[in-house]
C-alpha cells in the first residue's frame, strides 16, 4: 500500500475511534480534476426520517477591507446572521436571492444588523457601493453541514447512522450536486466528491487610486 494511502487509512481510523458508539461520521473530500476544492458545502439529508431541528445558532459575516467575510457562510435553517461593519467605510448589503430578499441601505462603520434565515436556499449577497462584494449564506434543512476548507476536506459527525442523501454545494457549480449513501453507527465512512466547476466569474476589485473614496 503507498504511503499516501497507509496514511489516509491510519487517520480514517483514528477519526472512527473519537466517535460515540451511536453517531456515524463521513470525511468528505471535494475536488476539480487533481486539485482541492474550498468552499463546498457539503449537508446530510436523512431520507429514514425527517432532520431533526437544528439548535438555534447565530452566525457572523463581517464587512472587512471592503470584502464579506467569509465569502461562504452554511447554516442551519432558522439561524440569526449578524452583519457587522469592521470597515471605516460605509456598505449598503442586499440580497435578491428568493429564500431571503432584503436590503440594509448605508450603515456606517461599526454598526451590525442581523437577518433571520427561516427558509433553505442559498442567499446571494451583494454590496451596492462595492460592485466586487459577493458572499453566500447557505440555508440548509439538516443540522448535519460543513464547509471544505483549502485542503478541500470536510467532515460530517453526529448524524444516527442511516439512509442520507450528501449534497455538495459551491458557488462556481452549475447545479448542486448529490448522491446517497448509508452511514453505520460508530464507523468513519469517507466519499470523494470530484465537481467540474465553472470559471470563476466575480467581479475584478478596482485598484486603490486615492484613500478615502467612499
Ligand atoms: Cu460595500
């Protein structure tokens, strides 16, 4: 067996060894061609049984440098999302996206405003001053969620072993994609998931020609 591999199955075991004996555990691994895809939303959606509603949570997505961070944000369906602006500027969010349409014009440095997120979909957010502002809220109907980081991993604990379809989620996919599966209590399954991702489209930030403009 290569190295890579003993290694991968060397971690796989010692993740299956953390969990309790009842909850299943799935380490997702998202890519395009040979390289790691950050940003993916990947979800467990029990097909047995209804998800159980999540705990109500609040969640941040800051205005920093001129830029939301982070730039994709899943949460539970129900979740309170606080807005602060860390900027000396002023930003004017919106969203035109149909699970939450709203608008929170001109608010000066550091203000927050908060939005309840009560339906699943994803929320495109934008900024009318900053054209190259974009960020996603990604409203999910299961409390079984993650977010792949650089290394393109993610990893789902908790759910009861069963039936789930896992769905993947990123903002350069054409349409989420999906597949089932069946997790085993106090085992570590893992799925790579390969996407082929759209070019990446957002907006160019203008260069900086004076400070303090806006
Ligand atoms: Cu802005």
């Amino acid at each position: 067996m290569p190295l890579t591999h003993r290694l991968i199955a060397a971690a796989a075991l010692l993740f299956a060894a953390t969990l309790a004996a009842q909850e299943a555990a799935l380490a997702v691994r998202v890519i395009h061609g040979e390289l790691p895809v950050a940003d993916a939303v990947v979800s467990l959606v029990p097909l047995d049984a209804p998800a159980p509603a999540p705990a109500p949570v609040e969640a941040v997505v800051a205005q920093e440098d001129k830029e939301f961070d982070p730039y994709v944000t899943p949460v539970a369906v129900g979740t309170r999302v606080n807005f602060p602006n860390r900027d000396t500027v002023q930003h004017h969010i919106y969203s035109l996206s149909k699970p939450k349409r709203f608008e929170k014009p001109l608010y000066a440095s550091g203000a927050s405003e908060s939005v309840l997120f009560d339906l699943p979909g994803v929320v495109a957010l934008g900024c009318n001053i900053h054209d190259w502002m974009i960020a996603y809220v990604v409203v999910l109907p299961t409390p079984w969620f993650a977010k792949t980081g650089t290394d393109g991993s993610a990893r789902l604990v908790g759910a009861p072993p069963g039936r789930y379809r896992l769905e993947i989620w990123h903002p350069r996919l054409a349409r989420p994609v999906s597949r089932e599966l069946v997790l085993t209590a106090g085992a570590a399954a893992a799925e790579t998931v390969a996407l082929t991702l759209k070019p990446d489209r957002r907006i160019r930030r203008a260069p900086e020609t004076r400070t303090g403009a806006y």
